[in-house]
C-alpha cells in the first residue's frame, strides 16, 4: 500500500478527472456539509479561546491555521459566524443525504445572497469545503472564524487530536523520548575542577534558559510506536508533543490530503498555488512583548534577539524547540562562523599595528618620498594631463604598506589553516547536535512532488489523445523542459554579460572622470584625482551591486520556476546554485578587475592601449593597485552588509507589515463592531510577512565568506568587520524570526545540505 492510499478520503473509484459546474452550483443552490454545526459566541470569548490560541472551547490547542479571503456581504450582518466541524461519525450521517442541517451555514448565506454571483469565488468555496471534508475524515477537527477585525479574511482553526498525533508520529516514524533514561558520564578528578571553573567564568555569558543547562540525564529516544506507547515518557501527555511537533504532524496532514478529485491536484501547496487559500501557517506561541503570559517566544527574545544580549551564547537548544531542526542548525552555523573569526579579527589586528609601527622603516615608501629622487613621471593621460612628480604618491604608498608588509604572507598562510580548521570545527560541531537532537540515524523523508509539479504533469496529460489506455503515471521528460533549460543557459549568460558590461562602463568612466578633473583650474582637484575617481567610482559599484543582488536573486527564482522541479529538495538545490553563480559574479567581478587586471593592459609610452580610440587605458599607482583594492574592498563589503541588513532584511518586512495594516484598518474603520475587538493570535500573525526560506541567510554568509579569505592579503581587518556584521547579523535575524516573520514549520535536518 502506498503511503498516500492509508489515510486517503477520496474512493479508489472517484479518482478520474471531474471538472466542476459552477452553473450547476448555481442552479441547485450551495449546500455546505453536514458536519458544519454553528455555535453561539462565548460571552468571555477572550479568556475562553487564550486570545486564538485555542477553541471556542478553550481547551483544544490551535495546532495550524488556514486563511483565505472572501467577498463580504456589505448589508446585513450575522453576529454568529462562527463555525465547529464535528468529526465524529454520527453527526455526518444525522441528516439526509444531499440536505443541509437546520440552521446551517447554508441558510445564512441564503439570507445573505447577493444579486451576483461569483463563479470563481464559488469554485474556491466549493474545493475549500470539499478539502476540509477530506481533513475531517483523517481525523483533524476544524473551527471556522469569519468575524474577525480583518475585513474579508477567514480562518479555519486546526486540532489533531490525541490519535491523530499518535498515529501521524509513528507514520513518520519520529523519534520520542522512552522511559529508559541514562547518565552522562563527567569528568573526574582535575579534569571537574577544571570544567567548573570555566562554567562559572562563562556563566555571565550563558543564555537565562533551562534548555541551555548542561545535561546530565538524557532519555533514550526511539521511533514511536503506538503498540508500545508504555515505553514512553508519558508523564504529560499536553507536552509529549510539542507544539513544533504538532504544527509538522498536521503539517504533513495537509500534504497529503487530497484538495479536489483531480488525478494530480494533491494538497495545501496546490490548494495555496490556485488562491484557494491566502496563507497556511502554525501560530507563534502568544505575544513576544507580554508580561503576564510568559511562553517560549518571549524567553527567546529578551534571552536571544535582544541586543542587549549580543555577548551571550545562543539557547540553541530552545531556538531548536521552537523553530525546528534546520532553523537551528543555521543558527549554530553562524555562531560557531561568527566564534571562529575571534581569533582570526586578532591576528589581523596584529598585522595592521605591524604596519602601523614599521611604516616608517619601509624602504620603498621612503625612497617614493625622497625628493633627492623626485623622478618625473610621464602624464596619465593625453592631452589634458601634465608631467607629475613621483613623490606626489607618497601619502598612497604610505598607506599602502598598512595592509602590505611582511606579516600579511603569514596572515595569508594563517586564514588558510583558518578556514581549513573552520570547516572541522563545524562538523564536529554538527555531529554533538546530531547526537544531542537524535537525529544521528535520521533519514529524510521522500519528498511530495511540488503543486507546480503535478499542475504541468496535468496539462501534460489532458494534451495528449487517449487512443491507449496509459499504463504508467506521466511524468515530464528532459524535452518537456527543453524550452526551460535552454532559457536558464540564456538567461545566466545574459546576466553575467550584463555583469562584465557595467563594470566596463565603470572603467570608462573612471577614466573619462579622470581626464575632466585633469583638466580642473583647481590645484586641489587635481592634487586629488585619484581618490576622488575611486571613492565615486567604488560607489557606483556599491549601488549596482545592491540593486543587482535584489534583480539576480528574483531572476534566479524565476529561472528555476520555469524548470518545474519535481520535489522542493530539487527546487532548493537548483535555486541555490543559479542565484550563489549569479552573485558571485556581480559581487567579485569589480575586486577581480582591480585585484588581476587593471594596470596589465595599458602599454607603454608610444604604445598605449585606448578604449574605443579615445580612452587610454588606466593605471595603477606607483605604489599598485593595492590600496585601491582595499578601498573597494571595504566600501563594498561594509556598506553590502549595513545597507542589505538594515534596509532589506528588516526595513522592508517591516514597510510591508505597516502597510497590511492601514490597509487592515482603513478597511475596518467603518465598523465599528469589529473596530471594538480585540485581535486574536492568527489574526495578528496573518499580518506578518511569510517565511520565505534559508537561502538568502546563508547566500549573504558565504559571499562574506569569500571577502574575508579570498582578499584577506589585501585587507587584513576584512575578519574584523566581518565579526562586528555577524554579531549584530545574529540578534537581526532572531528579531525578525520573533516579530517579523510568522512562524515557519519547523523541518527536521541533520546537516546544512549544500551551503
């Protein structure tokens, strides 16, 4: 048996392709399901439901959540609008078979009905009946809310209960704690004494949280199984399974449900794809910023995304709790990056103040500052530039031996062995997580196709003629994605041609910028042609850069949309490398130029080299490229790392959540019943901006990476302000994760695949 056939509601023989009438809805009327019963509201409704977190009831945890819009009626209002799906099997079968209950949501709407009728609205209406149908047979229970302070918006709330979690654990086969418990082992002797005056000289910098504690029991875990539920740690049943566990748990209930009886359409992916349903999402654990409630969310933002806390180690152990496993795995990956560039800012420290202190022993800045050798110089350009005097570099020499003495071969060969050790540091690292998290014999499960997947194996079907009875399942082949693949070769050659052309636009305006500021009456303007040409034109790069790092990333995506992955592992895998290829080259391309090629190609006196028969190629300094590589270097890699974390990562979720909100309220300014209402708990993360991935996190890593151990010769303090970005970097991303982002399903992972 397949998996999806155990806990499929549709019958085997309505699997064929059914298209809907939307006339013939129209005509009979729409009959909503027996199993919707309406409840009255519960006068202390706040207290009762723990502001959304919980039923009407106010016991029943809201495990998930899905929203979708609607057309609200603008006449007459219905004060109880609230609904309960009831899954037991006798309040299904109550009614006659093809009649609504008395009372139901059907005579509501016939109160209600409008003189026009939206056939699309309709359709979404019908398939969201017929889906949550589905999900009431795999033995989920829903409550329907569609008076909320959000105009238009409804929500369907979402329990497992106990079965259901039972059952979907030991399908998923994950792994639980058993009663069986053991000790770990400490150490004896000099060795104790050691470690505990360590932990109480690292105790100020120790996170507040329980789970950060050292263990010293540790349950042992295996998959669970319902037949041996009296093996394992049971003691709670309300926090066996937390709630990461059961937002994955019905998580992967919504996968495999099917949406409509279409052959391919399967689960909420699609259902999300076709606007059936606005968003889907587990709820945050109560409001961050309350005081009587504590709850994992507010512990994780006064111990963990305040700034306040910047000098403390990360509660890994509760970020994993909350978050899940691949959220925490890349969190520990930029503490134990962010740890290990300590010593590395140190040691470049130390070959700065090296230069600092030997500037004046360096021989050949002193022989370019001599005027008993002031050679003159041939002009840099023709026409309008004059003879110049050798000393007149003295001050760029000078500075150039900060970063260019002999402690910076031994600075090179020591962030080698850096990042080589680095590398180390982190699997050993990964492998006590593994260890600590059981996931040491953890195997990925096979992936679902994607909603786009199976909506292009569709319309691959329907095209063909049924003149065979087809025996196997169609799937796209390498010539159904031809057009797409040949689109991907022509895209990413277009976007790295357009790369190279804006940097050689680049050069021909350093070197036109120079020649008009040669020709200056302003004996300071020339004095300072060349700071002025490289400050303006670093500059230029900096803003291309941005804007191309936004362009190339959506182009990326797009890119990979087209190829139709099959499983989102594929689209992820493929995603990450067109847009790492695509911004690497826009982000290195200009520090290339400068660091191997500017000032090999410009000939010599008689025999210059010129641009378009107008621009002579331009030069190095006397003193060489390397202090204008540095300038480049710092410029783009300060101002890349402020502008994109404070502008891009913060301020544009923020801009997007602010305008939700005028929009919410500009909406509901009108009514003054549901402007009197408090917020519940999916409401107010339905505002929130969605969880759109790890990629861009880590993207924005290794491209930092690149800066401090590729061009660390030429810029020693590139790990000192790499440091100073991540400690910041660190509390910016759990902020956003807390406040900013709703919260996403938490994926079991034992490693970071293929960053």
């Amino acid at each position: 048996m397949r998996e999806n056939e155990k806990y499929n509601a549709t019958a085997e023989e309505d699997k064929g392709i059914h298209i809907i009438n939307i006339k013939a809805i129209e005509d009979i009327g729409y009959i909503q399901p027996e199993t919707v019963l309406l409840n009255s509201l519960n006068t202390d409704q706040d207290s009762a439901c723990k502001h959304g977190l919980c039923f009407q009831d106010g016991e029943r945890k809201v495990d998930y959540i899905l929203a979708y819009t609607f057309k609200k009626s603008s006449g007459n209002r219905t004060p109880n609008k609230k609904s309960h799906y009831n899954n037991s099997v006798s309040s299904q079968r109550s009614g006659k078979e093809g009649q609504p209950l008395p009372g139901g949501v059907h005579d509501l709407e016939t109160a209600e009905a409008e003189p026009r009728v939206d056939y699309h609205e309709d359709d979404k209406r019908f398939r969201r009946e017929e889906y949550e149908g589905n999900l009431i047979e795999t033995g989920l229970e829903l409550e329907k809310d569609e008076e909320t302070k959000l105009h238009g918006v409804g929500f369907v709330k979402i329990h497992a209960p106990w079965n259901v979690l039972c059952r979907e654990a030991e399908f998923m086969k994950l792994k639980m704690p058993t009663k069986k418990v053991y000790h770990i082992n400490q150490a004896q002797g000099l060795v104790n004494k050691i470690n505990s005056v360590l932990n109480k000289i690292s105790e100020p910098i120790q996170p507040k949280v329980a789970d950060h504690r050292p263990q010293t029991v540790k349950h042992l875990s295996y998959p669970f199984s319902r037949e041996k539920q009296h093996l394992f740690d049971m003691s709670d049943k309300d926090s066996f399974f937390d709630s990461k566990t059961r937002s994955s748990i019905v998580y992967e209930l919504l996968k495999r449900t099917t949406c409509t009886k279409a052959k391919y359409s399967m689960g909420i992916t699609s259902l999300l794809a076709n606007g059936v349903y606005s968003a889907a999402y587990p709820l945050h654990d109560g409001d961050y910023e309350s005081i009587s409630e504590p709850n994992d969310r507010k512990l994780l933002c006064d111990e963990w995304a305040s700034y306040g806390v910047f000098y403390k180690y990360q509660p890994i152990d509760l970020v994993r709790k909350y978050f899940g496993e691949k959220i925490a795995l890349y969190f520990a990956w930029l503490g134990v990056y962010t740890q290990m560039l300590i010593p590395a800012s140190v040691v470049g420290i130390i070959v700065f103040l090296y230069g600092c202190a030997t500037l004046d022993d360096d021989i050949p800045s002193m022989e370019m500052c001599d005027q008993q050798y002031n050679f003159t110089m041939c002009p840099l350009c023709d026409k309008t530039c004059n003879y110049w005097k050798i000393s007149s570099a003295c001050a760029t020499a000078r500075a150039s031996h900060l970063f260019d003495n002999p402690a910076t071969v031994f600075f090179s060969v020591f962030m080698a062995l850096w990042a080589a050790t680095f590398m180390e540091h982190w699997k050993r690292r990964q492998m006590r997580l593994n260890y600590r998290w059981d996931l040491t014999g953890f195997e990925e499960e096979e992936d679902h196709p994607r909603a786009e997947y199976e909506a292009k194996v569709l319309q691959k079907s329907l095209r063909k003629e049924f003149k065979f009875k087809k025996t196997e399942k169609e799937k796209l082949t390498w010539r159904d994605r031809f057009p797409a693949y040949l689109t991907n070769i022509v895209g990413i050659l277009f976007m790295i041609g357009l790369t190279f052309a804006i940097v050689f636009g680049v050069i021909v305006y350093r070197i036109s910028t120079a020649a008009a500021l040669a020709m200056s009456n302003d004996a300071a303007t020339r004095a300072n042609v060349r700071v002025t040409v490289t400050a303006t034109a670093v500059i230029i790069n900096l803003v291309v850069i941005l804007i191309l790092d936004e362009v190339y990333g959506c182009i990326a995506r797009w890119l990979t949309q087209i190829e139709v992955p099959k499983t989102d592992k594929t689209f992820e895998e493929r995603l990450i490398f067109k847009a790492f290829l695509l911004k690497f080259v826009n982000a290195y391309t200009p520090i290339f130029y400068v660091a191997f090629f500017k000032g090999r190609f410009t000939g010599r006196p008689g025999d210059y080299v010129y641009i378009f028969q107008s621009f002579r190629m331009e030069e190095c300094a006397p003193g060489g490229c390397l202090m204008e590589l540095c300038i480049q270097l710092s410029i783009i890699m300060l101002g890349k790392q402020l502008i994109q974390n404070n502008l891009f990562e913060i301020g544009i979720p923020k801009m997007k959540k602010l305008i939700r909100y005028i929009k919410s309220r500009r909406e509901t300014c009108t009514d003054h019943e549901e402007h009197l209402k408090k917020k519940q708990r999916y409401e107010m993360d339905y505002n929130l901006e969605p969880f759109a991935g790890l990629t861009p996190e880590y993207m924005e890593m290794i491209i930092q990476f690149g800066f401090v151990t590729l061009f660390v010769a030429s810029f020693p303090l590139a790990p000192l302000f790499a440091l100073l970005n991540n400690i910041i970097e660190i509390r910016l991303d759990a902020k956003k994760f807390i406040s900013e982002l709703r919260r996403p399903v938490a994926v079991r992972a034992k490693d970071i695949v293929s960053f």
